[in-house]
C-alpha cells in the first residue's frame, strides 16, 4: 500500500478509532470559546480593561488554537507512562506501509482538524460578543480564522515532529515547553502594549487581505520543511519502549 491511498487509509483508521477524541477536542474548543467570548467581550467594549485581560485572550489563543490539530484521549493521555505513539509506530512498521504515508497522514489529520473545530471555536466567539460583532463581518472573521490557522500549522509541524520521532517523555516536555513559550509571547506581547488577536482584527479590518496567501504559503513551506525532518528522524530513530 503506497502513495496517497496509503495516506487515506491511514488518515481514516485514526479518525474511526479516535472519533471520540475528535469530539473531546471540539467540545473542549468550545468550552475555551464560550470563556474567551465574555473576556473579548469586556475587552472591545471597556475603555481601559485589565491589562491582564489581554495578555490571557492572547495565551489562551497561541496554546489552544494548534490543540485543535491533536486528539484528546487515553492513547494522548497516556503517552507518558506507556508511550503509546512509540508502540504504534513500531507496530506499523512490520507493515508494509511506507514511513512517508504515517508522516503524510498524520500531518493530514491536523490539517483537517485546525479548520474542523477552529471556525466553530471563533464563530462561537462571534455569537456571544456583540462588540466583536460590531468591529467584522463574519467573512472578515473567517479571514482571521486562516490566520489562526496558518500559525496553527506551523505549531502543529513541530508538535508531529515530537509525536512521531520522540519518545512519549521527550513530546510531553516538549509540549510543556510549548505552553511555557505561549505564556512568555503573550507577556512579552502585553509588555510591548501590543494585543496579538486585535491586531490580527485590525488587519483584516483594514482590508489588508494580500497577506493571507502570504502566511498560507509560510505555513506550506513549514510544513513541507517538518514533515522532511520528521521522515528523517523516524528512519534513524530507535523504537524501543
């Protein structure tokens, strides 16, 4: 089983085993999305709000948004102790799968899944905060999402590269690590007076659309620069658990 109907038929074992965890990580979206509404909500409409305000909306943006491309289950929650990613991967290579299918695959999943749950995440937003809806339009909004989501793609590159060629420990420091430097951006960010989701606003409210393919083709080029290192690593890594 080779090319892209090896890549399809991998994509879709993972999202008929793991459907549940692809609900788990749409209903956590929209928990984040209804609790980020009211804090945007305080923010567009108050003349001076808590500076930590915006540093939170920020954080909770950089860390959530590349979630969306992973899955919330056991098998995630149990990388630490079992890793779980490391079996799976060595249990698929006594198949004839090619290593290039399992990275294509699973890059595919992630890039589904950022649009899959990331419009209703923002759109949710946009239903309960009528000063967002004052600023855009839904299609602006959507504009924003592929923002967003072009980021999140970047994110999601490194996030694989650790699933996949990592062992279960090593990906859960690297995604500690991951939090910590949404939290040290938004704080740098808040200290520079600078607001991360409103001025993606402000660019798509400024009619400044040419920079959307601009950031789609930067994501490409990530993605295309991780998914080669991944299949690097994973050809000379050891897969011993």
């Amino acid at each position: 089983m080779t090319g892209w109907k090896a890549v399809w038929t991998i994509a879709r074992f993972g999202w008929k085993r793991d459907w549940i965890g692809v609900m788990i990580t749409f209903l956590f979206a929209m928990y984040v999305g209804g609790s980020i509404a009211f804090n945007l909500q305080y923010l567009l409409t108050e003349n001076e709000p808590l500076w930590a305000m915006n540093m939170l909306v920020d954080w909770l943006y950089l860390m959530t948004f590349p979630a969306f491309g992973c899955l919330m289950n056991r098998t995630s929650f149990a990388i630490w102790r079992d890793d779980v990613y490391t079996r799976r991967i060595a249990h698929w290579r006594t198949m004839p799968i090619p290593l290039a299918s399992i990275v294509q695959a699973r890059l595919l999943q992630s890039v589904f899944q950022l649009p899959l749950i990331g419009f209703p995440f923002l759109f949710l937003q946009y239903a309960l905060s009528p000063g967002l809806q004052e600023l855009v339009s839904p299609m602006q909004l959507a504009a924003v999402g592929v923002i967003w989501i072009c980021y999140s793609v970047v994110v999601n590159t490194v996030l694989v590269w650790l699933e996949l060629s990592t062992s279960g420990k090593r990906y859960v420091q690297g995604y500690l690590m991951f939090i910590l430097l949404c939290v040290a951006a938004a704080v740098i960010c808040r200290l520079a007076d600078v607001q991360l989701f409103r001025e993606t606003l402000k660019l798509i409210e400024s009619g400044q659309y040419g920079w959307l393919p601009v950031f789609a083709v930067i994501a490409g080029a990530c993605g295309y620069a991780g998914y080669r290192m991944t299949l690097r690593t994973m050809r000379n890594r050891p897969y011993v658990f």
